[in-house]
C-alpha cells in the first residue's frame, strides 16, 4: 500500500477544515483535485476513510486511524526538509493566547521554539477567546490558540475540559440562588455555564464579570460566587464542584490554533504554527 504525500495532505486537510471546498484553499487545488486526492488514497487503503454528509463529512473508524499515522508522516517530512535544508528563519510573529492556556501549554512550545529559532521575533498577546479570533480574521495576529466556536475554525489540538470551582472556605454553593463569576457573554465559558445550570433547574444570580482569568479567581478565593473555569486554570486551592454541590457537568472546550490568511507565506510562522500542532496535539490528552 503506497500512501502518497499529496492524498495525505489533501485527507488530513479535509478533515480539519471539515469540507472539502475549504480543504481546497488550504492545500492551493481545486475541490474537485482534493475530492480525486481523496479517492485515490481510499483506492490504496483499500477501505472508505470518510463518509459524505449533507452537512459534515466524518471518519469512519478505518480513517481515524489512518489519520494519526497521516499527521505524523506528513510532520516527519517537514522536519526532514528543515534539517537537509538547515535554513535560518527569521520575522516577526503576533501570537495569541487566553490566560487559561498560556502557563500550562504555551510556555513549553515557546520554549522550544526559541531553542532553534532564536531569530524569530514573537509579540504575545493575551486576551479572552472571543478577543482573539476576530483579531486573526482581520490579520492583526498572525496565530492564536483558542477556545473555538465553530468546527471549522483553525486547527484543533485537544478538548480542554471545564469544572465548576469555588473555595473550601466558603460554602457558596449551599446559596440561593447561586451566585455565580463570568466571563463577558459572548465568551463559550458563559454560556456553558448557563447551559449547565439552565438543564440542572438550578437558580442562579451572577454577581461578578471579568474578562480575565485573575478577575474570576479572585472573585472565588474571596468567597464571592463560584465560576467555570478550564481545568488547566484551576489552582489546587480550590475545590472541583459537582453534583454533591448541586452543579452538572460542563461541556468541554475544542482547543484549536488559529491562522489568519495574511501570514501565508511567513516562514516564521509556519514553523511556530508547525510546532504548536505537534507539541499539543501529540502531547495532550
């Protein structure tokens, strides 16, 4: 069974950008290149990887396999091209992070990063979600790793789960109705959190916003509500909430890195897009 770069790199595509058409403008072919590259490959493996739907397309449990041995060849390759070729890169990238992320998973890519670019100049911005995407649309970032909210938006890495937290000093839970810390509205932490307490029938009051990590925290340390927050963000300290507390269980975040149109092209930014996908997407689980 021949796997060729080219069906890999059209499979993988598809599946990330979540169509076919969208898959077409991310590897420079048509749709119906893209739909052949896919066939062709399916031809070799010998089984459907994908199924056709009105909406979506899917893996079958043939290409879901088949798709983490596609994302390591393809990874190889590109780290084999970068040491034949040994160049130097160098730029300028704008990158975007919330709060939640920064500590836990971007430290250790930029980390690495600099190790072997140390000429790649980096600009960080911190922001909520909901800040940064708009952000990337416009071109004013270059990359950004986010809560995503939609299937189709940039890459995705991994599912960031979400607890409901309060302090072990108070026993704000037992309120009612339950006094609640957010984030802005338009944040996908508000809304699951209404969500979940909207299915729970469970009263709610919100007493604190912040758009910012610091605020939320300080808001429950300080006894003033409980909140939701990313389980990566959630200092020990605190206590995990659930259904002793009367909270149900909160969706899960889709973790994806974004990259705007415009850095098409940057050397320094395929490289730190490049290492961002392989360092999380590997490494979390």
């Amino acid at each position: 069974m021949e796997l060729q770069t080219d069906w890999l790199k059209a499979f993988v595509a598809t599946v990330d950008a979540g169509s076919l058409s969208s898959a077409a403008q991310e590897v420079h072919r048509s749709q119906s290149a893209v739909s052949m590259q896919i066939k062709k490959l399916e031809a070799a493996a010998g089984c459907a990887l994908l199924v056709r739907g009105p909406r979506q397309l899917r893996l079958t449990p043939e290409g879901q396999v088949l798709l983490g041995y596609a994302r390591r060849m393809l990874d190889l390759q590109a780290e084999a091209r970068v040491a034949l070729h040994g160049e130097t890169v160098t730029g300028l990238v704008r990158l975007g992070v919330p709060d939640d992320y920064a500590a836990k998973y971007l430290t250790p890519v930029l980390r690495r990063f600099a190790q072997s670019h140390g000429g790649v100049e980096i600009h960080l911005n911190c922001e909520q979600s909901t800040a940064l995407i708009p952000r990337v649309a416009a071109g004013e970032l270059d990359l950004a790793l986010v809560s995503r909210d939609h299937a189709r938006r940039g890459t995705l890495l991994f599912h960031e789960p979400m607890v409901w937290v309060g302090s072990p000093q108070f026993d704000v839970w037992n309120r009612q109705p339950l006094p609640i810390a957010v984030y802005e509205e338009a944040s996908l932490a508000w809304r699951g959190a209404i969500q979940s307490l909207a299915l729970r029938g469970r009263p709610y009051k919100v007493v604190y916003h912040s758009a910012s990590l610091a605020g939320q925290l300080a808001a429950v340390e300080s006894g003033l509500a409980v909140a939701a927050l990313t389980q990566c963000s959630a200092p020990a300290h605190l206590q995990i909430l659930g259904p002793e507390q009367g909270l149900g269980p909160l969706e899960p975040m889709q973790v994806a890195v974004y990259r705007s149109r415009a850095s098409q092209g940057s050397k320094a930014v395929d490289r730190l897009h490049r290492m961002l996908v392989q360092t999380l997407r590997y490494a979390v689980r």
